[in-house]
C-alpha cells in the first residue's frame, strides 16, 4: 500500500530525515521516538505538506512523491495531524461531515460513513448537534479521529493522537484504533509505546531522522533498547 524509499528531508541546512525506508501493507504500523526525531516531517512527506529532497513515496503503486496534499487525500491517505484543527463553531455532525467533503467517493457515502463513525464513537452521536468547542479534549480527540475517517480512507495517519489525555481516554483510543484496523491501514506515531504497541503490528523507531529499529510489536516490546529508552522499566 504504503512504500517510502530511501526519503531524506531537510529544513534549511537542517537534515531531518536520512535515507528512511518504511512500507505499510494492511496492517497498523506504530512510529516511535523522541521529540524531535523527524516523526511529524515523515508524515507530512507522505500527506505532501513538506517535500523531501530526494527518495520517493509510492502510494498503491504509484509515485505520489510530488503530488499535492489535495490530490493524495482523494488517493485515499487520511491524515488526524497533531494540532488537531475542528471548526470550533459548527457542531459535530457539520464537523465529520467537513471530513468528506472534496472526496467525490466519501461524499457519495456519507450517510454509511456518519454511521460507521457512531457506532465507533457513540459519544459523537449523542453529541451530534454540540458545538465542537464545546466538547472535551477527550471527545474532540474523537472527533478529529472520526472526521479523517469520514474521507473513507484506505491509509489512516494519526500523529500523537493520545497526547494530553488521561489514562483511561487513552486506552480507549487504542481499542478504538485496534477495531479500525479490520477496515483500514493505520500509520501512528505515538510517544505512549506501551498503549500504542497493544493497537499495532509492526513498528518503527526513529531516532535523529533515521529508522533505528523496525520489527513486531512483539519484537519491538522485549527488545531492552526499547524497554530501556520507551517503556520506561
Ligand atoms: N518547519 C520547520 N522548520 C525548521 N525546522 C523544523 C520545522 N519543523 C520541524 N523542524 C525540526 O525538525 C526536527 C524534527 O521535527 P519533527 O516535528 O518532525 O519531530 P517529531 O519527531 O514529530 O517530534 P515531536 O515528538 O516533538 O512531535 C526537529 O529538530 C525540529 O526542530
Ligand atoms: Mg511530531
């Protein structure tokens, strides 16, 4: 589904991301490392919001490398970015529905999709007519997760979606997330390995732009690096 090649990014003189190769086939793959590691910058390579200076990106066969952020979505790559961005003053329904909006095969659906996000979510369909700002951190985190999936995306990206929530909210995204992955591809960076590890299969770490590791979550939580530097025991 997902191939990067040899991707290298660089802001200025700044070299963030060096020669990282990652695939994602229809599977859920967590993004590991530390503050600063490049994370973001690979997704925003993928979505086409920051243009590497050499590798390419294949999405389905294809080279999306150059192609504009609108195009990719409508390829079917959903991104719920880590500065979330709701329309505080429309409702929460008006806000999924923003999230099919300029993707001809999700508007075609939106009833279904609308449906397949309540049930996923329960607490946005009682909430249907609250204004999104009106909705806590946790719920709107919900919401942010229900609207990229209104796009009725093939790839789902979610960059640091537990950041600020409580425990138990957190847990609950990962069962969430852990669901979804029957439907979709799931792509997550996460600073919380250990929740993130029970809702994916694979995993990479990133340290200074480059894949330091990459195996099973299995793998990934017996190997000590990662029990030492992420796990926290
Ligand atoms: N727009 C930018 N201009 C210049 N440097 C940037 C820009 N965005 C990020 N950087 C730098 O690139 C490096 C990687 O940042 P990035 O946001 O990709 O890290 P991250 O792994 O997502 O970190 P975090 O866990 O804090 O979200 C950092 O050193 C950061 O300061
Ligand atoms: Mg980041």
């Amino acid at each position: 589904m997902l191939e990067i090649r040899d991707l290298n990014s660089h802001y200025g003189k700044l070299h963030v991301l060096r020669d990282i190769n990652l695939q994602i086939g229809n599977e859920s793959v967590g993004l590991f490392g530390p503050n600063g590691s490049g994370k973001t910058t690979l997704i925003n390579a993928v979505m086409g919001l920051w243009k590497p200076t050499s590798g390419s990106i294949n999405f389905n066969e294809e080279d999306i490398t150059n192609i504009d952020t609108y195009n990719i979505a409508r390829k079917g790559i959903a991104l719920v970015p880590q500065e979330r961005e709701l329309f505080p003053g429309m409702n929460v329904q008006e806000n999924l529905e923003s999230g099919a909006a300029y993707i001809p095969h999700a508007k075609d659906e939106l009833e279904s999709s609308l449906e397949n996000v309540y049930s996923i979510f329960p607490i946005l369909k009682e909430r249907s007519k609250q204004l999104a700002v009106t909705l806590s951190g946790g719920q709107q985190r919900m919401l942010a997760v229900g609207r990229a999936l209104m796009a009725k995306p093939k790839l789902l990206i979610l960059d640091e979606p537990s950041l600020g929530l409580q425990p138990s909210l957190v847990s609950e995204l990962f069962e969430k997330l852990a669901e979804m992955k029957e439907t979709v591809s799931i792509l997550v960076t996460e600073q919380n390995v250990r929740e993130s590890l029970k809702a994916v299969d694979r995993g990479y770490v990133l340290e200074n732009g480059s894949v330091a590791l990459e195996d099973s979550a299995e793998g990934l939580s017996t190997n000590p690096h990662v029990i030492k530097s992420y796990l926290g025991l």
